[in-house]
C-alpha cells in the first residue's frame, strides 16, 4: 500500500474546503480497503462535520463492514476534543478502525499529539509523518494562528521590472489580467485584507473578489485621520469593513457592515490589530499596500509569506517597492510577469 499517494489524496481533498472552514484547517480523509478507496471525506464547513466523519459516512451500505478491517488515511491529528463536533478519535475507536495514517500533527494546544496518544493507548496501530512537510504547509495558517496567537500574514504586492509600485497620486497597472486573477484567487482563500490610507485614496480600491469565486474578506483601511472620503468603494457598506482611526466616532446613517475601530497610533499599532483578529477568529491578514504599509510590516519582522508580482514594464522612477528579503520556495511565469513566492524563514513573531 503506497501510504503517499493516499495522503495526497487527503491534501487535494482537503482543499476543496479552502474559503469555507476558517478558523479551522483545511483537512481531508480517505479510508481504504486492501488497495480500494472505500470512503473519503473532507472538512466542508466550519461547524460542521469533519473529515474523517464524511470519509465514514460516505461508504456505502455494501462496504460498512469493512470500515473496522480499513486503513484511514488523514492529512492531520484527529482531534481529540470537544468543540462544535465531537471527538474524531472517538468516532475512529466506535467504528474499530485499526490502523491511521496522518501527515503530521495538529498544533492546536489541546491536541498537539493528544489524539495519537489516545488511539495508541486504545490499541489502534498510528503512523505519522507521512508527507509531513506537504502537510504542515497545507495547514500553516492554522497552526500559526494557534501557536503565535496572531493571523497567518501575507504580503502582496506587484512591482514594475525596475523595482517600483507606481507613482504618487497615479494609479498605475502594473501586472496583467492574469496575475489579477490569481490575486484574487488569493482574496478568496484568506480571511482579512487590508490597505493603507494612501492606497484607499489612490487607488479606491473595492477588495473584493469579483474576479474569482468565493466569498470576499474582511476589508481592513489603516485611517488615522479619517481621511477615506464615504464616496469610496471601502465605504460602501457592501462587505465587513473595519476602518483603523483615532477618531471612532460613527457617522449618522453608518451602514451596519462598517465599523470604527479606535487604536492608539503608536509604536504597538500592529500588535493591537493582530491582537483584535485574534480575538475576532480571523485566522489570516493579507496585507496589500501601499509600500509603507508593507514594509512597516517588514521592518518588525511581522510576515509569514510574500506573493509578489514583477510586471513586464519599466516606470523608471517612482515610488519603490518593498525590500524584503527571505528564502524564494517559488517561481514561475504569468503570461508575461512572473510570480515569486518568498518565506519568511527567520519569523519567530
């Protein structure tokens, strides 16, 4: 039995849930028979079933007997607590499976291994680490959420072939339609965007995922002094807005889905902000713009990844883009502009 190609199973199950099950992990389970797939399942949801009790309850009537003698494959820890569900360990022990295969392991504190402990102790036969790298990444919002206490961060930004963002007081288009695509691929998959005042201003900018499928995040402007005219799109009350000011005070006719949030603008800005989303379950920020903003981020080390589009122009002069650097884990052509992915190796924030 190839233990790989059954956890890869559970990876690509696992991101069909990808914009639904936040501030849960994406997770996927297969159970197999001698070689044959008889059940597989995928967190859809949050709130609802996880994957191991779709895997179960997706096998049909023919096969049930043969749960107890199959192997389940999952992409991380079944967990071992009562949350919005029970137990997934308490549903693998009620149905006798004796073996699980996982990726790795759930960081979530009240599990972290705990899971494993209880399946082995009841008898049940546990291999981890299978594709454990693949499996960590799937699920590194996740885990950063719980063991940094703060939001996932990702940069993105699109620069021109010489290095800059564009020019004061313009809006200029550097990427194509197709890197537009993709970031708004992006949008749809993390929980919380958010600006600065001079890009809000520039730009009027919707942030919204009107080029991809999915649900639109939470839209966050950096405002201090309430410079964002109602005219503009982060205005408009069409999704959650939070706009970051000193001054909090809420106009009359306010739309409900847009909120003042009062912070002190001090040297501790960010971490009041990451401190709120945590408070608030949102697991992921994705910061896109402008260059101060990003790279105030930068500065104090406070980023996970970086998405960065370099366009097939040059500007010449302007305003320059971030400097930042990290370890480059991808790159690859977008019909013209190539996209780069950095990690964050260093982050310990």
């Amino acid at each position: 039995m190839n233990y790989e190609n059954y956890i890869q199973r559970c990876f690509d199950l696992a991101r069909l849930g990808v914009s639904n099950v936040a501030p849960n992990p994406m997770v996927g389970a297969v159970l197999v028979y001698e070689d044959r797939i008889i059940g597989e399942g995928w967190h859809q949801k949050h709130g609802e079933a996880h994957a191991e009790v779709n895997a179960v309850n997706s096998v049909s009537p023919a096969d049930r007997h043969l749960i107890e003698k199959s192997t389940l494959f999952v992409s991380l820890e079944p967990c071992n607590i009562f949350g919005k569900t029970p137990p997934c360990t308490d549903l693998i022990l009620r149905h006798k499976i004796r073996k699980v295969v996982i990726s790795c392991l759930d960081q979530t504190p009240e599990v972290s291994g705990r899971g494993v402990e209880l399946l082995r102790k009841a008898g049940v036969d546990v291999i981890t680490g299978i594709l454990q790298e693949k499996g960590e990444a799937l699920t590194n919002i996740r885990h950063t959420f719980v063991s940094k206490k703060r939001p996932y961060i990702l940069l993105k930004f699109a620069q021109s072939k010489d290095g800059y963002m564009g020019r004061d007081g313009q809006q200029i288009w550097i990427s194509n339609a197709f890197s537009k695509r993709i970031a708004h691929r992006l949008r749809s998959q993390l929980s919380a965007i958010l600006v600065g005042t001079n890009t809000a201003l520039t730009d009027n900018p919707r942030l919204d995922t009107r080029h991809w499928f999915g649900r639109s995040p939470l839209r966050i402007v950096i405002d201090r002094e309430r410079k964002v005219p109602d005219t503009h799109f982060l205005m408009d009350g069409s999704q959650k807005t939070w706009v970051i000011t000193e001054d909090a005070t809420q106009p009359e006719n306010c739309p409900p889905n847009l909120h003042f949030i009062r912070m002190k603008f001090d040297e501790n800005l960010h971490g009041q902000l990451l401190a709120r989303l945590f408070d608030e379950k949102i697991t992921s920020l994705l910061v896109e713009g402008g260059a101060a903003t990003l790279q105030s981020f930068i500065d104090i080390g406070l980023w996970d990844e970086a998405v960065i589009f370099t366009g097939n122009k040059m500007l010449g002069e302007g305003i320059e883009a971030p400097k930042i650097s990290g370890t480059v884990t991808e790159e690859y052509p977008v019909a013209g502009d190539v996209l780069t992915i950095v990690k964050n190796t260093s982050n310990s924030r």
